[in-house]
C-alpha cells in the first residue's frame, strides 16, 4: 500500500503527536507511581513511629484480650445449653411407616 502526498502531509504530523501523548501518559504513570511509593514510605514511617509511642497502650490490651476470652468462653458455654435444649422442628416427631 502505498500513500500519496496529501496522505503524508496528514499522517506525519499526526504519529508526532500520537508520539508526544504517549510520551505523555508514559511520563504521567512514572510520576504517579512515583507519588505513591514516597506516600507508602511515609505511612510506613508513621506507623513505625506509632508503634514505638504505644507503650502504655499495649498494657491495657493484655486487660482486654483476657477479658474478652472469659467473655467468649462464657458466650460458648451458655450457646451449648442453648442447644442442647432446643428441641428440633421436625426431627423425632413423626414416623412414616407406610414406606
């Protein structure tokens, strides 16, 4: 396939500017995942930080996690009884022996 004169005085110009939109949008991406690695590295430093900050924290979470076991525990016990009474809908009620 061979182009004309008018098809090159249309095509040429636009492949340069195809060319500087990709370089565009490729520079674009670069920037952006750029931003986001330098916001993950400061939120990692925040937390790091944080995590050094939180002394006293950490003592009333022991208090809490026994707590909650206790809790829980108690939770499961009183569901067991719960259903060991419970009786069930249909089962042992009836008896087809017409089979």
């Amino acid at each position: 396939m061979s182009l004309k004169g008018v098809e090159l005085q249309i095509a040429i110009p636009k492949t340069f500017d195809a060319g500087k939109m990709a370089d565009q949008s490729n520079q674009s991406m670069l920037s952006n995942q750029a931003s986001a690695a330098n916001a993950s590295s400061r939120q990692l430093e925040k937390n790091r930080a944080s995590v050094v900050d939180s002394k006293e924290s950490e003592k009333t979470g022991q208090f809490s996690e026994n707590s909650n076991q206790q809790f829980s525990d108690q939770n499961k016990k009183e569901s067991n009884e719960e259903n060991a009474k419970m009786e069930h809908p249909y089962k042992g009620n009836f008896f087809d022996f017409s089979g």
